[in-house]
C-alpha cells in the first residue's frame, strides 16, 4: 500500500517535471498533430501526380485514345516525346513512366496479333513504380478492348474479374499511414521521454536524493513507467478521434477498448525499453545515438513501411521480436478488418512477453547502477 | 568510444536495411471458394497455384463467414469465388464473373495482390493453350517492362544508395545539438561569454569535428554498398563526396540551429529526434518520389535537405548522372547552409540570460 502510494506521488513528480518544460509539451501536441496529418495527408503508396510521357510511332486513332486515357490526379498530363528522348529525360528525373508505342500498333492488333508495348519505369522509386506499371498495364488493355469493342463484339474478355478491396475499399492509403504514423509516434516519444527521465536523474544527480528516501528501484521505475504512459497514452487517445477518425475519416472497424489494451501493453514495452536505454547508456550523446538506431529498426521493420511478408525469411525470424511489429499488426487487425480477441491475443501476448522481459531485465540494471552511485 | 558507436551502429543498420527492407510482395497467401466445381473452375483456380513465386495455396474456404473470419485473423489474404455456374456460363459465352477479394488493410499490398491477380487472368486468357475452351483474346497488347537504373528490379538497388542520406542526418545533428546544448547545461559555454570569441567562430569550432565523424562515416557506408552489397556507383565518386561535405554540413547546421532554443540535454534529443525522423524518412525522396507528395508533405520535403542529398546520392549510384543534373542538388545545398548558419549565429545569445 505504502509502496503504491510511493509509486503515485513519484509519477506526480514526473508529471510536473513533464508539464513544466514548455519546449518539449510543445513538441508532444505536434508529434500527434501535425506531424500524423501531414504524414497522413501528404503520403500514399498511391500513385499520385506520376509523370509520364508516350513516344508514339504510331500516330492512330487508338493511340491517341490511349494519351488520352492518363489524366490528373494520378497521372500528371502526359507528354509526347521522340524515341530518342527517352533516355535523357528519365535520367533527368523528368518522367517515372514512358510508354513507347511501335509503328502500325493498331493495325497489328486488327489483325490478331498482340504488338509489344515497351514500357519504361524508373525503378529508383519502387512501390511506385510497381504499382504504377500495374495501372498502366489496365488502362491501356482496357482502352484497347473499348476500342474495338466498337467493331467488334467479341473483344470483351470471356471472364469479367470482379476486384474488390476488404477492409478498405477504395484503396485509401491514409487509412493506413495514419495508424502507422500515430505508432511510430508513439515509440519514439515513450522511449525517449522515459529514457531521457532515467538519465536527466543521474546527470542532475537528483537519483541521489531519491535514493536517500525510503524508496526502491522498482518503485523508482515503475513511477516513471505509468507517469509517461500516461502522457502518451492520453496524446494518442486525443489524435486517434481528432486526427484520425474526425478531421481523416478513417472508420474504426473493431472495439476501441481493445486497441488501447494493446496500446497499453505496449507502453509497458515502450517505457521498459526507454528505461533500459537510458540506464546502458553512459551520456546523453549515447542514449541520442541508441535512440535513433533503435527507432529507426523499429519503424522500418514493423511492416508499417513496407510489408512483412516481404521480408526475408530469416528477417522475418528476427523481427518477431520487434514488439512494433506485432503493435503494427494489431492495428491492422482491430482498427481495419474488425477482428476481435481471438485475431489478436497472440501478438498481445508477444508484446506483453517482450516487454516484461525488457521490464525485469532492465529493472535488475537499474538497481545495479543505483547500487553502485549508492 | 562514442564514435565507435556511432560508426558501427550506422554499418549495423545499413547491413539490416540492405538485406531486410524489400518492397517485392511474393507468396502471397491465397484460398479458393469454388461453388461450382466444373473442369473449367479447376483449370481456372490451376493458374494461380503455378505461380507459387506470387502465390501460396492454402486451404480452400467453406463459407462466407469462414472467409472473413481467415482474413480477419491475417492468415490468408486473398479469397478466389468461383459463382455457381461458371463453367456452363463459360461455354456459352455469357460472360461469367469471379470475384477476387484482398485484404487491404496495407493499401500498398492490397493493390499489389489484385494487380497479380488481374495478370495472371490475362496470361491465362491469351494462351491459346489454357483449357478453357475459350478463344484466345484478341485485342491486348504485350507489354515489354523496362526497369531502367535497377534492371532486375531489386530492392537492394533503391536501398544502398537511400541508407546514407538517412543516417548522414540523423546522426550528425543530434550529436552537434547535444555537443552545444551540453555545454549550456554544464556551464561551460561561460568561456564563450566571457572571451571575445565571435558567436560564429564559436560555432563554427563545434562543428567542425561533427563534419569529420560524418564524412568517416560516408566513407565507411560508400564502401559497405560497394563491397557488402555489390552496388556499383555509375557516376562520379568525387562528386558524391562534394555533395556529401555540403550535406553534413548542411545537418550539422541542422543540429546547430535546434541547439540555439534548447536548453537541456533531453530536450535538445527530444527536438531533434521529433524534427528530422519524420521529413527524413518519409518526405524527403526514400519511400515515394518528393514529386507525388501532397500538402505539407511537399512542402517540407521540398525544404528538407536530405531530399537533395537522396536525389544526388541514387543518381550517382544508379544513373550515374552528368553535371547538368546534379548542379540542382549541389546549388540548393550549398544555399541551405548559409541561411542555417546565419540562424544559429543570430539565436545563438552572448550574454546568459
């Protein structure tokens, strides 16, 4: 009881210490602001305002209708240049896409055959360019089959594949760079508040006066795991319905409660992971550098960037680990397909089981070093 | 000590980057719901088990609910419905449809998956061999795909040359921030207010050495993409590195201009960490091309340094880029210095307050 009481009053003190820094409030509120939206906002895996210009050695009617095809805002309005300009202006960066059409394209195809279309992307920017090349590919075999299909009944393919998106049906890339930008968030700012609390401490020597009380370690640490769990957790209550479901409109397929269980799982592993860098680490400039290394894996690797699946294997292995992996994961499950308990619990328990690792372990360092300033 | 560190954990990432970040979505795990089992709906459902690179068979679904609730839990995420029908509709040419449905909870995977799927209906629909009976289509055209810079389509071609640029900034500005701001803190920036020690000579002289770990630092992950990852550089070795000396300059400043309004250690990590991850790794050319973002995005991307940096580094990597083309990046560099100088030089106070 005493302990607990302990605990409390502590974390108020880490709350203090917290709200009286204007500088970093600030920069809190606009982690979870701003930075989402625009985020949100201004990135998609999309292909959005691609450039893309056609070298046109056919000069038909079809191929005319084709131009026409790409249009703002996912095409920007293509331009037409000569064969030999291909090469110098993709270098320059001027276009993603050039489609190269061969003399007596349309009559080839009246004819039965299927003419090559050579279709240059400039590979440096991948998820763009796959996708992109993909919409390419359609809209200019659909034009085509709408084009004959003037003259020619049987142009219609035989099978009409019906493609629909779940869980997002029209392929809405905010829906899921905001969730992914409030993680990423989330782990950035609860590892370096935390892990920033362990150190300022014993720079300022402050850890010297908590420890002529009549406190412990863990209640040391435990207070600063739910003081800076709170503040995290209320600046992602607030973007989640501010930022992501009012001013994006993403809807919230699953149950709410059940996202911030998992959220609260991993701020426990978030804090345990600050308090552990901060307690390794033996100056700021090294708990700055272990911070940029740690977030920048976590980020990339949590399949928030780029798939999971993707991954190679024995990275796969390796990010299992990755307790943003699972955070990221969750999400998708809860927020997007709905999914309940039963869908989640195994990555709630792997976040759970990392993190009480980290939490024991780091709590156990914590105690040495206290011991040995002691 | 610290800079050990801070070399061998740059190496560490680029080696995790390099091998692990890969935007190639294979295998993708897929079910069949065949509600009309005809010869036909097999030979259909056939196509997408050969192609075990971009699909992988899993148990074929019972229900609707079963469906839902596979795709939910994550464990598939492609359903093929073949309607009842489809094999009589098929031979009389009514046109039979089959729905195809993704999970696109990741928009970018999602639209990956159904784009395979529309390409493997259209290989299957214009080989004259298919066993569907139907008449080969006519009408489409073949399409010649040409990866130019990174011909074999690998995303270790995009990452090697997009590793440094983020590592160049990340770490350079917060080490200068912390080395101005520690000063502060413990006092020591006493020296400076009570010599005749000009605010720029001053800062200047901080950041000098932060030039040099950074530029070790370029050489140590040049020649990791050069010998680890086999990624020749095209162009000119020379230029890349003007343009990285300008760059590390450039984040330095970065750090030097958060060190100016703020006055704690933590705080100067805390800034400095909120500021640049973001426009780093997501508006400044590593993920999208600057060109199609949006809004702020742009904005801030437009702005940012580092995507001049990304711009000049995959070009001389990849494209191997003439002069007339890295002169942009070179020119906007060199200007964003300056201004961050004048900045710092200006915020910087002389006299405590």
């Amino acid at each position: 009881m005493n302990s607990l009481l302990n605990i409390l009053w502590l974390g108020l003190k880490e709350l203090r210490s917290f709200s009286s820094d204007l500088v970093m409030a600030f920069f809190v509120v606009y982690s979870f602001s701003g930075a989402i939206y625009a985020q949100a906002t201004g990135t998609s895996s999309e292909v959005n305002n691609a450039s893309i210009a056609f070298v046109d050695e056919d000069g038909s009617a079809l191929t005319k209708q084709l131009i026409n095809a790409f249009y703002p805002p996912r095409f920007q309005t293509p331009e037409l240049i000569s064969a030999s300009e291909v090469e110098t202006t993709m270098d320059q960066g001027r276009f993603m896409f050039v489609v190269a059409i061969p003399p007596r394209f349309e009559a080839d195809l009246r004819a039965g055959r299927h003419p090559d279309i050579q279709l240059n992307i400039d590979a440096t920017a991948m998820q763009q360019a796959s996708i992109g090349g993909g919409y390419i590919k359609n809209i200019v075999n659909d034009r085509i089959s709408s084009f004959f299909r003037r003259t020619d009944a049987s142009a219609q393919p035989p099978i009409n594949l019906v493609i629909r998106r779940l869980f997002n049906p029209n392929g809405v890339s905010s829906w899921f760079t905001s969730v992914v930008a409030i993680i990423n968030q989330v782990t950035l700012l609860t590892v370096v508040l935390t892990g920033a609390a362990v150190i300022r401490e014993r720079e300022h020597g402050t850890l010297e006066h908590l420890l002529v009380m009549p406190l412990n370690a863990f209640e040391i640490a435990m207070a600063k795991v739910w003081a800076n769990s709170l503040v995290i957790l209320v600046a992602t209550g607030a973007s989640l319905y501010l930022i992501v479901m009012k001013a994006l409109e993403v809807p919230f397929a699953g149950s709410i409660p059940l996202w911030f269980s998992g959220v609260l799982l991993y701020l426990f592993f978030a804090t345990a992971l600050g308090i552990f860098l901060g307690t390794i680490s033996r100056s700021m400039a090294q708990f700055a550098l272990l911070i940029i290394f740690v977030n920048v894996m976590l980020q990339l690797l949590s399949g928030g960037s780029t798939p999971i699946d993707s991954q190679p294997v024995w990275m796969q292995y390796m990010t299992f680990f990755l307790p943003s992996r699972h955070f990221v994961s969750f999400s998708q499950k809860i927020i997007y397909r709905g999914g309940g308990i039963e869908a989640v619990w195994p990555q709630f328990t792997m976040v759970a089981a990392v993190g009480l690792a980290f939490f024991v372990y780091s709590l156990a360092l914590f105690r040495k070093s206290i011991a040995v300033t002691k | 000590m610290r800079l050990a560190f801070a070399f061998i954990g740059s190496a560490l990432l680029m080696l995790v980057f390099g091998f692990g970040i890969s935007f190639d979505v294979e295998h993708v795990r897929y079910a069949t719901f065949d509600l009309d089992r005809t010869p036909e709906s097999r030979v259909y459902l056939e196509q997408f088990a050969g192609a075990p690179r971009y699909f992988r068979q899993m148990p074929p679904v019972r229900s609707v609910e079963d469906a839902l609730h596979r795709m939910q839990s994550d464990s598939i995420s492609l359903v093929l419905e073949i309607p009842p029908n489809f094999g009589r509709d098929l031979r009389k040419a009514a046109i039979p449809e089959v729905l195809a449905e993704a999970d696109g909870a990741d928009t970018f995977r999602g639209e990956t998956i159904t784009q395979y799927v529309q390409s493997v209906q259209d290989k299957m629909l214009r080989d004259p061999a298919n066993e569907l009976q139907t008449p080969p289509q006519k009408y489409t055209a073949n399409f010649q795909d040409r990866y130019m810079y990174n011909p074999t389509f690998e995303s270790v071609y995009a990452m090697a040359p997009s590793i440094p640029p983020i590592l160049l900034i990340l770490i350079p500005a917060i080490l200068m921030a912390i080395s101005v701001v520690r000063e502060k803190e413990l006092g020591s920036i006493i020296n400076f207010y009570v010599t005749p020690t000009g605010r720029l000579e001053y800062l200047l002289g901080k950041q000098l050495p932060y030039i040099v770990i950074g530029m070790i630092n370029y050489f140590i992950l040049v020649a990791m993409a050069l010998v680890v990852f086999a990624v020749p550089i095209k162009g000119s070795f020379l230029v890349l590195t003007l343009c990285t000396l300008l760059y590390v300059t450039a984040t330095t400043g970065v750090g030097m201009v958060i060190s100016t309004f703020t006055s704690s250690q933590v705080a100067a990590v805390f800034v400095t960490t909120v500021l640049t991850m973001l426009p780093t790794i997501q508006f400044s050319g590593f993920m999208q091309p600057v060109s199609t973002l949006l809004g702020r995005a742009k904005v801030l991307g437009s702005i940012w340094p580092t995507t001049y940096y990304m711009h000049a580094s995959k070009g001389v990597f990849t494209k191997g880029l003439g002069l007339d083309l890295w002169a942009q990046d070179l020119i906007v560099l060199a200007c964003i210095i300056p201004i961050l100088w004048a900045v710092s030089a200006l915020a910087l106070e002389k006299q405590e307050k």
